[in-house]
C-alpha cells in the first residue's frame, strides 16, 4: 500500500463516495490507493468523489467543477493513464485542448490499448473541448474509432456522461443557450420562492469555480413563465424582446438600475439571472427599527435622485446613450432586435416599493435602492398573445397606476410620465415613513383604501385618485384623503415645515408629482374632455366595452404639470444641495431654526374613501400659506378645490406670478 498525491498535494483516493444531504458540503477526504488499482481506475474514482450536485431542479444531476477538472488532469496523470511510453505530443495535446473530453472517455470505462486509440482517433479529427457537446449519439462520426464506439449503448453513455463536465461558467457573457440536459452550477437553493410578475423568484448559490467577473455567489433567478395559450413562436419573440431589454438596461450601467447578469435558455425554460437583494423597500419600511434621523432623511433624498436619475436615463434611453462618450452602446449587442419590436425608450410601467431593491451592508442603513423587476416591459410581449385574456392588472400594480392610464386603448402607447406618477406615490409613501414610522404609513394606507368602481369589466381604480361625476360622466380627481394628508396632516408635524429637507420634498410631491395633467408623447391620444367647461378632469366613458379618447388639439397650449424624471431629478439635487449648505435644513427650516415647531396634528380614525366631484374644503380656518393653500375668510362658505389639470395650472401660474418661491423650488 502507498499513498499516491497530486501535484496539487491531493492524494488519490480509493475512498468509498458517500452521498450527502443537499447543501452540505462534499467530503473530499483522500484515502490510501492500492498497488494493484489501475490508473484510470484511480482516476475515475477521484472525479466521482469531487461531484457536486445541482440542487436547481429534481432531477440532482452532479457535475465536476472547473478547477478540479484542471487540478485532477495535469501531464503527470495523463501519462500515468496513458502508459509512459506513449507520444509527449499526444499529451500535450490532451492537456491543452482535451481535459474534459480525456475524463468523459475514462468515465465511460475505456481503458488501455481502447482509451490510447480513443483519444489518437480525436486528435487526428481535431475533436476537443470545444466542440462539446455531442449533439446526436445516434450517429457514428469518423471522430470516433469505430473498434471502440461501435456500439450503440457506449455512445449513449459518452452522451449523458459529458454533461457533468459542462456546467456552464457565468461571467461577462450575457445570453447562455443551454442543452436541455445541461447542468446549472448552483449548489444551494432557497426552498422559499417570491413570486413576481410573470414569473417565480428563487435565491440561488453559484459554485465558485463557475463564476467570474465580478459575478457574486448569491444570485436571483427568475423562471419566465408563460400562458398555456402562448404558441412557439410567440414565446420565443417574448423571450427574445424581454432579453433584449435587459441587454439594454446592462448598457446604461446606472448605479440605480439592478443588471441583468444573464439571459438562460434551457430548452423550454427560460430565465434570468440578477444579483440578490437584501430586500425591497417595502420591507425595509416595516422592518426598519433605527432613529429616523437626518443621516437616514439624507440617506433618502439621496436615494431619490438616484432613482429619478435612473428613470430619466431610462425614459431618455437613445439620447443617453448618444452622448455619453464613455459608452459603447455596441459592447452587448449579441442579439437581433425582433422585426417588430422596434427599440427606443424605455418606460418601466410598474414602479413599487417592492420593485425598488435594496442593497445594504447594515440593517440601519437605507443602502443603496435599485429599480427592479421592469414589469411592464414583460406586459408589451405578453399582450402579443394574450390580448383576449386582458385586464387591467395586466398592466402592472393598480395601486400606483397613474389616471392616464386607465384611459388608454390597450394598444395605445402609454406615457412615461405615468413612472413619474408612481414615483409620486412612492415618495408621498417614503415622507410618510420617515415622519410618522411604519404605524402612521399603515394609517395612512387605511385611509385611502378604494371602492371598486365598474368603468367596464374587470376594472379596478388606484387608491391615490377617485373617480368624480359631473354631468353623467366618471373623471378622476385626486383622493381626497391622499390630498388632506398632503395638505392638511403632513405639513403639521414638526419635521415637515415649510424650508425644511422634507417639507420641500413634500411640495415637490405635491406640485410636480401626483398632478393629474399630463403632456402625452408624439403620438400619443389626451382622454376626452367632460365639456368645455371642465377639461381639466381625466374622463372615460362608462357606456362602453373601451375608453374613448380624442386627439390633442394642433393649437392646444396646455402645459405639461407633471414634472419629467429629470425635472424631478433636478429638484431633489436643489435639497441635496441645501443639505450640503446647512444640515440643518434636514430637520427643519434653516430660517427657523430655534424656534419651537407647532404641535403635530393628532389624526383619529381616518374618513372612508369618496367618489365626489370636488375635493374636501378644508375645515380650518388658518390662512393660506406660502405654497398658496386655499384659505376660508370668516364667513365664507367652504369651495371644494380640485388638485388635478388645468385648475391646478392656473393656481400654479397665480402663485409663481405673486410669489415666485410658491411656482418652483
């Protein structure tokens, strides 16, 4: 008996191969190697030993990794295995170019004067790695020595043997297109799954010797799924575009936009590969437990301009990319863009706190917030195929849907403004939270909770406006309650004054977010107006199966209210720039500073969701503001006041033109 070792000091074993309980980690112990053991049989044995196994799917198939299959065929063996005497040519050339195929040939229990022809009859065909796998083992190929893989049942076993040693490697490559009887490298799975749109979410851990540039261990996969409906062809012009647009959101490279790390097909799976988050917002809000403190305001405004930035180089795709020198915009073009999904900007189309990632090294940091999940750019291929089946889920999350939308024709295109709708939402949501904690955004979420309005069939409205009557026909004004927060409970709490970072942040919601007037795109068709008298409302028609819209007048001067995404941007950089002046702006007005602030509002159980027309007139009796709140004189009877379209233009213009520090910020 003696110990034989590796180069690498790994001894060969002759150890018997234990299975193991998924996850765990493989013994890789070495035991004493008798004399009589033939090499390949030595050989055989260590590579069975060093297998891991896929935990992925249910069918467990194992696979050697790469830096074993480099650490157990070094020269040495292949000689050893070979017999000594054999061509060093023939060596070299198995060592250089046919590691994976030497090993797949002892696997399959060929040996002396067999595996010496094998491997000479390989070599003469320049069959090597590289041209793994063998597709089709029905057929004989002359790179096959005929006395050797005559037979059937040995090219069968060459077949499904290979794939154990072509496990994919993961790195700068994007698209992978995978063998059905490919093996993913990933050694751990997360027995939970998320489910997201069109799709499961599971945690996964890549094998490290299976990844590279810069991809992390822990990684997202999400598993595509499509209708039972869908034909071929139509799921592949979905993968195809849906791969794409991930292709395109890798160009940006934006610090605030997650990556698509890759694009898999495997047969007739088809998935996407991310890196794994710490959470999303949603869940930092109820799970956060720290001070809401001016590092974690800070931490927030500066959080929004990133994601802002994000939707802006998103909304303005092909300019950024135009004039951004220091990309190439042609570095991941491995895919020809579909005949009939043209590709320009991108709109995201279901923006959430739970598509908005997080990226934190401590439970008490906000970390870094990420836009996932393009939701709706999965809508545009599914609506390809499933356009029967429509509803009005199917274009993202009611909850934060903008009015627009609910007022477009299903093939229309829809407005990137809508993203900054939600956004709109998403911040009011965020102010919130930092004022009143999880509790008061519950509150807050109980007191705009709606009523399903039946528009038509299958239709459901958002929580953050309502739908108004005026002379028989539905448009949509703002919540009333989402209005009274705005307005009436929020600016009362002593870290939400006026000239503060989050009072300001609160006008900007206010003025240029949740504004129901909006500048479609070229193209694009205005919702229809009540009667000359009340165009600033969003309409539908309730008497038909579809909304009805009319054209935008050629001389139509209607202003654009709803800030874009650099608009937007460009406001939050002002705070950012005024918290780099005076930090004492992240609590409170620097201009009051010293000052005790006025007792917070107390809010008893918040009013039931309405349907009225106008908004509720406020009971107060204090006196407009400086952001030109409407203000009742004594004895004056309360005026509803509707925060949407012209109206809310017109006030917009009366206050810039008598106070320009109300019109902007």
């Amino acid at each position: 008996m003696q110990i034989k070792r590796m180069p690498s000091g790994n001894p060969i074993t002759q150890k018997t191969i234990e299975d193991e309980e998924l996850g765990g980690e493989q013994a890789r112990e070495y035991a004493i190697s008798d004399d009589e053991d033939e090499p390949s049989e030595v050989l055989t044995k260590q590579i069975l030993t060093n297998m891991k196994t896929s935990v992925f799917d249910e069918s467990l198939d194992k696979f050697l990794p790469e830096n074993f299959i480099k650490e157990l065929i070094t020269r040495d063996i292949i000689e050893q295995v070979l017999g000594s005497n054999e061509s060093p040519r023939l060596v070299d050339w198995i060592y250089e170019h046919s590691k994976k195929l030497f090993a797949i040939v002892i696997l399959c229990g060929v040996a002396g004067p067999d595996l010496l022809q094998s491997m000479q009859v390989f070599r003469e065909h320049q069959y090597t790695d590289e041209r793994l796998p063998l597709e089709d083992f029905t057929k004989r190929y002359n790179f096959f020595a005929k006395n050797v893989w005559g037979s059937y049942m040995k090219r069968y076993n060459f077949f499904n043997l290979q794939w154990e040693f072509l496990a994919p490697v993961f790195g700068l490559q994007y698209k992978y297109e995978l063998h059905a009887n490919s093996v993913l490298p990933f050694t751990y799975k997360d027995r939970v799954s998320k489910q997201g749109s069109f799709g499961k979410v599971y945690r996964v851990e890549i094998e490290n010797a299976h990844r590279k540039g810069g991809i992390p261990s822990s990684v997202a996969i999400k598993q595509i799924r499509m209708g039972a409906e869908a034909s071929e062809a139509q799921v592949d012009l979905a993968w195809d575009t849906e791969a794409r647009t991930f292709e395109k959101l890798r160009e940006l490279n934006h610090a605030n936009i997650i990556p698509c790390l890759a694009a898999i097909q495997k047969s007739h799976n088809r998935y996407f590969m991310f890196p794994w988050a710490d959470g999303n917002l949603r869940e930092f809000w109820t799970n956060y437990r720290g001070p809401r403190n001016p590092e974690i305001i800070e931490q927030t405004v500066n959080q929004l301009y990133g994601l802002a930035d994000a939707l802006d180089k998103l909304h303005n795709y092909n300019t950024y990319l135009s004039q951004n020198a220091t990309l190439n915009a042609g570095s991941y073009s491995t895919l020809a863009p579909p005949k009939h999904a043209p590709f320009e900007n991108i709109r995201h189309g279901d923006l959430k706190p739970e598509n908005i990632l997080r990226f934190a090294e401590h439970d008490l940091d906000l970390g870094t917030l990420k836009i996932g999940d393009m939701g709706l750019a999965q809508h545009h291929l599914m609506d390809t195929y499933s356009r029967a089946a429509q509803s009005a889920t199917s274009y993202g999350t009611v909850r934060y849907r903008a009015p627009e939308s609910f007022v477009k024709e299903l093939d229309q295109p829809r407005s990137r403004l809508e993203d900054v709708w939600a956004m709109g939402c998403i911040t009011l949501e965020f102010i919130v939270w930092i004022l009143r904690g999880n509790e008061g955004l519950e509150d807050f979420n109980k007191s705009i909770q709606w009523q399903q309005q039946p528009l038509w069939d299958s239709m459901q409205l958002s929580p953050y406006f309502e739908i108004a009557y005026d002379g028989g026909l539905p448009g949509a004004i703002l919540h009333s309650e989402v209005q009274r927060w705005i307005e009436e409970v929020l600016p009362q709490d002593p870290g939400c004054q006026p000239g503060s970072a989050v009072g300001d942040l609160l006008s900007i919601v206010k003025n240029k977010l949740l504004v129901l007037d909006y500048q479609p795109p070229e193209g694009c068709l205005r919702p229809a107006a009540f009667t000359p008298t009340n165009q600033d409302l969003v309409t539908v028609d309730n008497h038909t199966s579809s909304p009805q819209t009319t054209p935008i007048s050629p001389d139509s001067n209607t202003p654009c209210i709803r800030a874009t995404a650099r608009e937007f941007r460009d406001d939050i950089q002002e705070i950012r720039d005024r918290i780099r002046q005076d930090r004492r702006y992240l609590l409170a007005s620097t201009d009051k500073i010293g000052q005790p602030p006025p007792p917070p509002q107390t809010l008893d159980s918040p009013p039931s969701s309405t349907t009225t027309a106008g908004i509720r007139a406020s009971e107060s009796s204090q006196q407009s503001d400086a952001h030109g709140e409407h203000r009742k004189e004594d004895g004056e009877t309360p005026k509803p006041v509707r925060q949407d379209g012209l109206i809310q233009a017109r006030v917009s213009q009366h206050l810039a033109e008598h106070d320009p520090a109300a019109g902007r910020l």
